[in-house]
C-alpha cells in the first residue's frame, strides 16, 4: 500500500520541523531558557510557528493519505499538498519576521488544503 505523493509531503514537512525544533533549541540555549520562553520575543515567535506548525500539518497529511488511498487523482493531491506546504511556509516566515498579511495568507492556504481535503473525503464518501 504506497502514499507515493503523501510519502514525499510527509518527508518535506519532516525536515521542516527538524528545521525549526532545531531553531527553537539553538535559541533555547542562547537565552538559558531550559522550559519556556525566556521572556525573549524572538524565542516566543519561534516557539509559535514550531507549535501551529504540529496543530495543522498531521491532520492535512492523514487527509491526504486518506485521500491517496481511495485513488484520488494525483494532480488533487499534489495540488492539496503544495497548497498545505506553501501555506505552511508563508505562515512560519510571517511569525517569525512579524510580518501579518504572510501569517493571513498562510492561514488561509492552510484552511483551504484541510477544507479541500475534508470535502472530497465526504464527497467520495456518499
């Protein structure tokens, strides 16, 4: 049972996390913040898009594999995944410079994967 294009989203968001956890530990140990923030804003910010990183990409991933397993056409899910993906990046790069309309339009690509994938879950389904 291959997830051939899940497989490679899944592996994409991987790394970025990696990325990012290893971010937010280098500042970690910068500030001497063992547990918390720390206080530092730049470490607050880092600590957020780390964490609404890990609230949205599982759910979009097991959509997506739900997705792929019932034979949905791969420009679907390449479409929904690249949207997941840049809607992830523009959301993490806007945290983290402060800048808003990049977190705005990272969460609306992010609502647009998981609502595309949502849909044609129960669409397949009735």
């Amino acid at each position: 049972m291959a997830l051939p294009v899940t497989s490679v989203f899944a592996a994409i968001a991987a790394l970025a996390l990696v990325v990012m956890s290893f971010r937010v530990s280098l500042l970690r140990m910068r500030v001497g913040a063992t547990h918390g923030d720390a206080g530092d804003p730049m470490l607050v910010r880092r600590i957020r898009a780390q964490g609404n990183f890990i609230e949205y990409v599982p759910i979009g991933l097991i959509l997506m594999a739900l997705l792929e397993l019932r034979g949905t056409d791969g420009t679907i899910l390449w479409g929904t995944g690249g949207v997941l993906a840049l809607g992830r990046a523009s959301h993490a790069l806007g945290t983290l410079s402060g800048a808003t309309p990049l977190r705005a339009a990272g969460m609306i690509g992010t609502y647009l994967a998981l609502l595309a994938g949502a849909g044609l879950l129960l669409y397949f389904r009735l």
